[in-house]
C-alpha cells in the first residue's frame, strides 16, 4: 500500500490532460467513426462509457462533439482523466477510473464523536471518490468545529491506497484549544450601560464557571441573533430609531480568543400619542376589540406592546371565525415632538370554514386517536380557540415528543386546511430500575408498560416494586374510549405491604378497583369508582397491646367519584391556568370498615413575566377529612403529613404523637399548601436541570379517641389502658429550594428545606434526596 498526501493529489489533477480543439488529432473533422473503443476501465462496462458519448459509430467526427462528450464523462465523478483520440476511423476514449472508498476514518479528534463527524460527510464507504467531494468534506468539517468553539482546528486528509483500485480515507485532525469570547465592547450606549447590555446578549465573555455552557464560544449566528436581542430590548424601552451599526468579531493572534465589538445608535425615547382601533369586518366591533390594546397614550414606547396587543386581536379575530385576518399596526412618528401614534388596523377577510383536517407522522398512533382530540371537524366554522384547545389534548396525550397543528388556504378564500404535525415518541416500557430515596432507602423495581397499546390509545402496565419500606404489585388496563364513546374505563389489581415504621404497624393490602371517567364539559370531567380491599394489619410493638393500633383483618367496599375542572394551558409542563380536583369516597357497602372520605386539591399557574418570560409560580393547596360512620377510624385510614408533601419535616413528622413512643398517630383531618416559583436556569436547561425555591405549609389534627390530651383502649376483659398523646392544630411553615436534573442514569430530586414554624414535638429533616436509574 501507498499513503500519498493531500498536495500530491492536488499535484495530480494540476497534471490532468484533457485534449484541446487544437490538438492534432482532434484537428481531424470530417472522417467518419467506424468504431468506439475503450481502454483502462476495471468496473465501468463499456457500454455504459460509451451511453455518455455523443458520437456513435457511423457519425462524422466533430471537435465540438467529442468535447462535450468529455466535459459529460467528467461530469459523472467516475474518472479522474479522460482522453479521446481518433486513431484512424477509431474512436479511441482511454480512461482513469476514480477509486472506490474502501473505509473512512478520523484521528485525532477527542471533542467531537466520529458519528457526528460522519454525519457531515458527502463521501461515504462503497462510494466513488472524487476530490472535490473531499474538499467540500474538508470545509464541511472545519466549519463544524468552528461551530463547536474550535477556531484554531484543522484538518488534513490523508489518502492510502489499495489493490484493486481502492482507498481508505483518513482525516487527522487537530482540535486546537477552544475559542472563547475574551471581550465584548459595546460603543455608542449612553442611557444604559455596557453591563446592562452584556447581560441581554446571549453571547457571554469566557469565565471559569461557564464551563457548562457554550455561549461564550464564537458563534456567527448567536451574534447575529445578539443584534436581534439588543433591538428588542431598546425597542421595549422607547427607542423607536434604535439601530446596530455594526458587530464585529475579531480573532486574536494566538487564535484563543474572540473580541466582540457592538457599535450601536440608540436614538431619542418616544411616547405613546393617540391609540385607536379600526376594523373593515362588519362582524368585529372595534370597540371590542379596544380593551385588547396594551399601548396607552402617555406611556413609553413598547415595540412587545404592539406585538402582544397585535396577537392579541388576531385571536379575537379568529374566535369569530377569520382565521386568515391581516392585523396591521399604522404607525405614525412625530420626530419633532417624539410622540408615536398607533392605529390597530383590521383588514377585510372573509369567514373561514374547516375544508380538511390532515394528520402527518404518525406511524404508530391511529388517525381516529388524534382526531377525537380535536376541537374541530370539518366542516365547523374556524375558531383560534377551539384550535388551540386541540393542539393542547393531542399534545396531553402523551404519545408525541411535538405536536403543533397548521393551518393553510384551501380550496377557496374562505376554507382552511388543518394539519396536525407529530412526532411520535416511545409509550412502551420495560424498566428496570434501582435507586436511593431519603424516605424508602433502597428502592427497585420492574416494570412493563405500554401507553399506546396497538397504537389504539389504550394504556397496560405491569410493575413490581421493593424497598426498605414497601412491596408491591400492580396490574392496570385503561380503554381511553370504552365503547367508542368519551369514556375511559380501567381495572387495578393490587398487592402491597408496606412498614409504616413512624407508626409502628405493617398493613398488607390486596384488592382491586374498577373505574370510569366522563367529560361533561370541555373542561369539566368526572369519574367513578369501585374499590373492594382486603387489609391485615399487624402491631410492631409485639410486646404490649397498642392503644392505638386495632390489629387485624379489614375488608373495605367503597364507592367514589371525583370532579376535575382543568384549565391549564399544558398538562405535563404547565405556565398558565388552574385545575381543581374534589373526590368523595364512602365505605359500608359491604365489609367491616364504615367512613365517609373527602379531599379538595387545588392548583394553579402563573407565568412571572415582570421577571422574565420562563419564570412560573404555582400555588398548591389540598384538604382531606374522614369520617367514621358508627366507628373510630383506624390508623391505617388515617392521614400523615411531611415528607415530599410538606418539606422540611419528615415522613409522617407532623401531626399527634405518642408521648411514650414517639409513634406517628395520624388525624382524620389535614391541610396543605405551597407557594413554588420556577426559577430558569438558562442554558443548564440543556442538561436537564431545573431549579425552584418554595414556600410549604399545613397542619394535622383531629383524632378518634383522645379525651384530655389520652388515648385510651378497653380490652376484653374490660381492662382500659391509656397513653399520653401530644398534639397541635397550628399551621407548620417551611421554606426551600429545589433541584431536579434527568441524569443519564434517571431522575434525580434534591429538596434542601427548613422548618421555619414547627411544634416541640415535630420531627424535622432539611434535607430530601431521590435517585433512581432506569436501563
């Protein structure tokens, strides 16, 4: 084998003869071509170099015929010389065929993976190499690591040769050391300053603890978008003549380091003048339509402003049916007087009517599962709302990564065509899982699930689960349209034991549930429910007869249903709306075990965008009673408090509590809320790691069975045995913050929280931690 440089390939195709119209030979005009003869082919066959050829036997031999049959030979990439000579009536095409790649490989890179380099490749394996394919190859590749931060690397292909007219392809590169942002310098800003500035730009000077991010790399397109950031934001602050003259980058001598230069003209500050609202749809009143505008005479100039208030209307424009409605902002500036104003100008469009309703990328999922998600169906006059709300259930359903639906002109002026773009991702699991819990210690399980059974919707899943502190089995199946109707219906079968070592009993559970769920609004739902459970209940303490603890079997019957009024504007990741959940259960109906239960759970979303467009707070709050009918409700029917449900106290840590065992007694009525804002962690995003600080709050009280501050038990023998209890219905507080990273090795939940209004007798914890890994 030979190994031959780069410049000696280039060497080569300097030396490529390709014959001129002077040359002697193809001087000859006018002889006829008795026969066309090829030589130096090894894997093209004749016949298919002389199907390019523009001449056949029998035709007269012309110079301008045999140089464009040339110009098509080179043109295929399969030769690296071509001749064609006329000896005698002969036509003689002597050829170089080009190589085949026999295998590409790269060396010397560390900070890029060879796939991804392998993805920008135009030559690949099996294919015919061609120099100029390896130089686009070679800039394709320079310009990646230029991308990535990586100025200074270089690449340099190598070629060796093998028989039978084969090469391998090697690309050695040198990565050279990351090109960072040393300086960004802003000219031209007076009102504000060139901190103020620095921190609006995506672009970031280099800094030791931006070693997870990219943004203070180089990137000609970030600083593109830097302009487009800056704009915006003197824009939104009344400079309507604001422009950037200009942004440079400049390399440093070493190649380690870019200098930004930002060259701006801020110009004067305008004030918003007179605001109106005109419309040419007889259907859309102005007048309507004028509570919608967020610009307001005497106010700073806001471009966002105009923005939102433009959406806005478009909106209402589209709830009466326009979906293709052109709203136009008529500026009108008086420079003199640096006064803006602003007519919102509503042009002619006719009403819109759904013509088609499209569905694309789904390969799995049914079209039927997507479409009983819409809103709309054809034929129904267009609505921006419903559409909306449509886009928010396929999304809900939890089977596509995206899902966005647009909307185009169809036949006609007044049809528009939907179509519903999704990309499908995985719904079916098999887990395997193990991890660590502050509250369980060491957890696993096993688990198999499909959310989209048969791509028909329907959800199975089969999971066992061990810890420290409990074992369980389950069985679920779930028709999301029983019947073909908007009804869910499901089955559970379920075995569990778990410790309840704060309490000192073991209860094990076997049962099943039946259920259905309803809509009977768009937004309100309600569901049924069955449940029949067999419960054996086991005292810890062995020793001695609890006072508290009623060991034994239990059967419960209980019938149930739930109201569930759902806003939210997203069911996985929510930024706007509420949802508020009431569910009753009653037990007797059947079985040794008699109550009433009820429970109130209530959240709601809104985003912060006086702080920033991604800040999101969320107030939770959730009640609970149990009532006994005709007998005291045992411990394991009781609520506990703490734990991930009130931070900084731990697991079952608030409540009534026995004095001489420190035992977690449970009440029948609890109260808990929090107050949590989302915090954006910009770029660490990426990573998968969220962040939020919170405010927890709630209480426990009442219980069956205590007279002045005892619990008292009477045997059979008539014998009564009491025990001091301790108790208190005032509201704990705790505060916090929170961190969630999806590891490559799964979820990963820390919660760092202290107890800032407890009782003497609480048990706190300031810190929770959950790790798990699925593989």
């Amino acid at each position: 084998m030979r190994q031959y440089s780069w410049k000696s390939w280039l060497l080569a195709a300097a030396l490529v003869t390709v014959p001129a119209a002077g040359h002697p030979v193809l001087a000859q005009t006018g002889g006829v071509v008795s026969a066309i003869r090829v030589e130096g082919n090894q894997r093209i066959e004749p016949d298919t170099v002389r199907s390019y050829l523009l001449l056949a036997p029998g035709d007269r031999y012309q110079a301008d015929v045999v140089d464009q049959s040339l110009k098509r030979l080179f043109g295929t990439g399969l030769f690296a010389d071509v001749r064609i000579e006329l000896q005698g009536s002969v036509l003689v095409v002597s050829l170089v065929e080009n190589p085949i790649v026999n295998r590409i490989a790269f060396e010397g890179n560390k900070k890029l993976e060879d796939d991804k380099l392998r993805q920008e490749l135009q030559i690949k394996p099996r294919t015919v190499f061609t120099r100029a394919k390896v130089q686009a190859d070679l800039q394709r590749l320079i310009e990646l690591y230029r991308r990535s931060g990586r100025f200074a690397a270089t690449v340099e292909p190598k070629i060796i040769e093998l028989p039978q007219n084969r090469v391998n392809l090697i690309y050695e590169i040198t990565e050279g050391e990351k090109t960072t942002v040393r300086r960004i310098n802003i000219i031209g800003n007076e009102k504000f300053s060139d901190g103020d500035l620095r921190g609006e730009v995506a672009t970031k000077e280099a800094r030791w603890w931006r070693f997870l991010t990219s943004n203070d790399t180089y990137d000609p397109d970030r600083l593109l978008y830097d302009r487009e950031l800056l704009r915006q934001y003197y824009l939104q602050r009344g400079f309507a003549d604001f422009r950037t003259i200009s942004a440079v980058a400049e390399l440093g001598r070493d190649r380690e380091d870019f200098f930004i230069t930002i060259t701006l003209e801020e110009g004067p500050i305008y004030t918003v003048g007179k605001v109106d609202v005109e419309s040419e749809i007889e259907d859309v009143d102005p007048e309507q339509l004028k509570h919608l505008v967020l610009t307001q005479e005497g106010e700073k100039y806001n471009a966002q402003e105009i923005e939102k208030t433009v959406e806005a209307i478009t909106e209402a424009a589209g709830k009466a049916g326009y979906a293709f409605v052109n709203v136009r902002p008529k500026i009108t500036r008086d420079k003199e007087n640096r006064v803006i104003s602003i007519t919102y100008r509503v042009l002619d469009a006719p009403r819109v009517y759904v013509e088609r309703i499209d569905i694309v990328g789904n390969v799995r999922t049914l079209d039927k599962v997507i479409r009983r998600e819409f809103r709309l169906v054809e034929g129904d006059a267009f609505n921006t709302a419903k559409l909306r709300r449509s886009r928010t259930r396929v999304k809900g359903l939890g089977y596509f990564e995206e899902a966005e639906i647009d909307q185009a002109q169809g036949s006609s002026p007044d049809r528009v065509v939907l179509t519903a773009t999704v990309q499908e991702q995985s719904t079916g699991e098999l887990s395997i899982g193990a991890g660590v819990s502050s509250s369980e210690s060491l957890i696993g399980e096993v688990s198999i699930r499909e959310r989209n059974l048969l791509g028909k919707g329907q959800d199975l899943r089969v999971s066992l689960a061990a810890s420290g502190r409990r074992q369980q089995i389950d069985l679920g199946f779930t028709e999301p349209y029983f019947l073909n109707r908007n009804l869910a219906a499901g089955f559970d079968l379920f075995h569990r034991r778990v410790d309840y070592k704060e309490s000192s009993f073991t209860q094990a559970s076997s049962g099943t549930n039946l259920r259905a769920v309803f809509p009977i609004t768009e937004y309100l739902s309600m569901g049924l429910r069955y449940q029949f459970r067999y419960d054996d209940v086991t005292d810890q303490q062995q020793l001695i007869q609890s006072v508290y603890i009623d060991e034994g079997t239990f059967f419960t019957s209980s019938v149930g249903y739930t109201l569930a009024y759902d806003v939210r504007d997203d069911r996985i990741k929510p930024t706007r709306g509420f949802n508020i959940v009431l569910s009753q259960d009653v037990a007797g109906l059947g079985g040794n075990t008699r109550y009433l239960r009820s429970r109130l759970n209530y959240d709601w979303y809104y985003p912060l965008l006086f702080i920033g467009e991604d800040w999101v707070a969320n107030i939770s709050l959730e009640a609970g009673h149990i009532f006994g009918l005709g007998q005291d409700i045992r411990i394991n029917e009781r609520y506990f408090l703490g734990g991930s449900r009130l931070r900084g106290f731990e697991q079952a840590g608030v409540g009534p509590r026995l004095v001489s065992t420190d035992d977690a007694l449970g009440a029948n009525t609890f109260f808990a809320g929090s107050f949590e804002v989302f915090i954006p962690l910009g770029a660490v995003e990426e990573f998968g790691i969220t962040a939020s600080a919170f405010v927890d709050f709630g209480t426990l009280y009442g219980l069956d069975g205590v007279t002045n501050g005892s619990i008292c038990k009477t045997d059979d023998k008539g014998v009564t045995t009491c025990e001091s209890v301790l108790s208190s219905g005032s509201i704990r507080m705790s505060a916090g913050i929170g961190f969630s990273w999806k590891s490559p090795f799964g979820p990963i939940r820390f919660d760092f929280a202290k107890a800032i209004r407890k009782e003497s007798f609480d048990e706190t914890q300031f810190f929770q931690f959950n790790v798990g890994t699925r593989f």
